[in-house]
C-alpha cells in the first residue's frame, strides 16, 4: 500500500517540526533559568558580555609657583641709534623707551624749522647709543629726505666770540647768523652777485662776506652781510 504526501501534507509537517523546536528550546531556557534563592552549580556566561570600561583618573595639576624678582631702577634707559630712521618714527620709539626730553634741529645749520616729521631722517643724535639717563635731552640732528647728511652728521654751530665782538659767521645762513649776533644790533643784507634780489627766506640764504670781520669790536656799528641763495657759488669762491 502506497502513501501519497502532496505538497500541501509537506507544508504541514514542516510547521508541526518547527513548532516543536521553538517549545523545546523555550522549555530548555526556562530549565536553565536561575531562581532567587538557588544555587546553582554553574552561571550562564552571555555569549557576547559587554566590554568593561576602565575610568583612569586624571593627574592632579599643580600650579607653578612664579617668584617675582624686583630689580630696583637706577633711572637710566638703553638709547639706541635712531641713525637714517624718518623723525617721526625715531620720536615713537625714543618715547616707549622711556625718554620724555626730544628735540630736533636742522642737520645742515640753516636753522629750518621742522613743520612735517614724515619728510625728515636722522643725520645724528645726542647722547650716542648706550644707557643714559631717562632724564636726558636726546637731540635729534636731521636733514630732509632728499638731502645728504653733512660729515659727521651735524653742522656745528659758530663759534662763540667774546661778548661785543663779531663771530665768524661766513658760510651759516642769515637765520643763524642773525641769531647769533646780539639782540638790537642793526644787520644789513645784499644779493652778492649784484642782482639786488631780496632775501625774503633767510633759512634759504647762506653769508658769503661779512662786515665788520671775525673778531672786530661791535660797539656802535652795524652788521652787513653779501649772501647767495643755497646751491649758488659765492662770487670769488
């Protein structure tokens, strides 16, 4: 006798097999499951246990203690040279140095005044690089930036006469040269090449002649002076 399973008996018997499976599994689970109060001889380890992390502490972070040294000041500063640098820029840093006393003249000895720093550099300077006082005078000597600097980086000024006598003043401009005589003394001035032009900016005049001559009396007598403008040759030079 022979038995027939369609396909329809086959579906059947696989869904009573997996049936069973799933009961016997969930019996095995519930038989291995542990209960309060027993104990077992064996534990159930997970198949995949959770990793464990590890807190690491962090070190304790110590201050560093900063001991102060108190360097007493003994009221002198570094100078240092401020040779071709534009007026402008040598005054700041002179000042974050710590010097408060700036003043600057006329490199060439035509006694100019410095209206814009930005068109002047640094020919020369007073005191000389090094530590000074911070309470000292630093003088600036400058020339315009398209001039050259004299020798040495200053022009001198004339030499002192004995009270009422005449200074050399040959060579100086008439700003300087009225300058240097007394106050009062009646000063004539004429174009040396003949020309009979006026001198109307003495910083742009330089003295070619001079009368009376270095060392003469001033005592009752005016001063006169042949000049040419700078850049001209005196007459006989």
């Amino acid at each position: 006798m022979r038995t027939i399973i369609t396909s329809t008996g086959l579906i059947v018997l696989a869904g009573c097999a997996a049936f069973g499976t799933a009961l016997t599994g969930g019996a095995a689970a519930r038989a291995h499951t542990p209960v309060p109060g027993d104990s077992p001889a064996y534990a159930v380890v997970p198949a995949n246990p959770a990793p464990r992390t590890a807190l690491i502490a962090k070190p304790a972070q110590t201050r560093k203690k900063v001991r102060r040294v108190h360097t007493p000041d003994d009221g002198t500063r570094e100078l240092a040279s401020q040779l071709g640098k534009e007026l402008g820029t040598a005054r700041s840093g002179l000042r974050k140095a710590g010097f408060v006393k700036i003043k600057a003249h006329d490199a060439l000895g035509r006694g100019r005044v410095i209206f814009n720093q930005r068109q002047w550099r640094v020919c020369g300077q007073n005191p000389m690089p090094g530590r000074v006082s911070r309470d000292s005078t630093v003088d600036l000597a400058v020339a315009k930036l398209d001039e050259s600097c004299p020798v040495g980086g200053d022009t001198p000024a004339p030499a002192a006469a004995a009270p009422g006598t005449m200074p050399n003043l040959i060579g100086t401009s008439l700003r300087v040269a009225r300058g240097t005589l007394p106050r009062g003394t009646e000063i004539k001035i004429k174009d040396a090449t003949g020309a009979n032009r006026i001198a109307f900016r003495d910083t742009g005049w330089q003295v070619c002649s001079q009368t009376p001559a270095a060392g003469a009396s001033l005592a009752d007598q005016s001063v006169s002076f042949a000049a040419v403008k700078y850049g001209e040759r005196c007459p006989g030079a």
